[in-house]
C-alpha cells in the first residue's frame, strides 16, 4: 500500500487571517467547512490545508510544522512575494540548494526552496 500526504492540519487562532495567506500568497482556494474549519485547496496537486481553530488552553505555534513550497528560483520568486507584502528572511544556501524563511499570521514555519529542483 502506498500511503499519500495530502493533507495538513494547522491549528491557528485566527482562521480568516490565515486562510488570506495561504490564498494571497501561495494561490490557495479557501472553503469554508463545518465548525469554523477552513479547507484550503492548491490549484495543483499540492497538498491540502486544513485551517482549525487553535483550542482553547493551548499556545499558537506548540506544534511544530514548517511547510515548504517548492520553487524553481528562490531570489525571484522571493522578490515577487515581497511585491506582494510577504517578507521573507534571508536565503540560506542547504547542500546544493537555496531556501528562505517566513512565518504566517499564526507563527507557523514556512518556507520556499528549490531542493526538488536541485538548486543552486
């Protein structure tokens, strides 16, 4: 049996704020879902997002998860994120290949890399 990533859970405490980065940013499309849930789908196919309220008791960003989006070339395509409003640090150069990092409105990890690609 071949088992399938298609899906993360982010639990945040402001599912709209979030849902708004995925989509502005990344080209997401937001669904609302039962329970103040939010259903995030890529135009390709990319991995899922599911948006859960944060419970209550519990700290934003306990969990840790850093989501990676794979691109091509890291400097241009940080350059039309920033175009955007989306700052991201500076970029790091892994074995081969390049990445950057940012956070979304609920703290969580991400980042953009061209490791798939074989960098540079």
């Amino acid at each position: 049996m071949t088992y399938l990533l298609n899906r993360l859970t982010l639990y945040v405490r402001d599912v709209e704020a979030v849902a708004e980065f995925y989509c502005r940013h990344f080209g997401y499309t937001a669904r609302p879902a039962d329970g103040g849930l939010i259903e995030l789908h890529s135009l390709d196919e990319g991995c899922q997002l599911l948006l859960h309220p944060l419970a209550k008791g519990r700290k934003a960003g306990q969990t840790l998860v850093k989501l990676v989006f794979q691109v091509e070339d890291v400097v241009s395509e940080k350059s039309v994120l920033a175009k955007k409003g989306l700052e991201f640090g500076p970029i790091h150069q892994g074995n081969g290949y390049q990445f950057a990092n940012t956070k979304d409105p609920a703290g969580n990890a991400v980042s953009i890399s061209n490791r798939v690609f074989g960098g540079s």
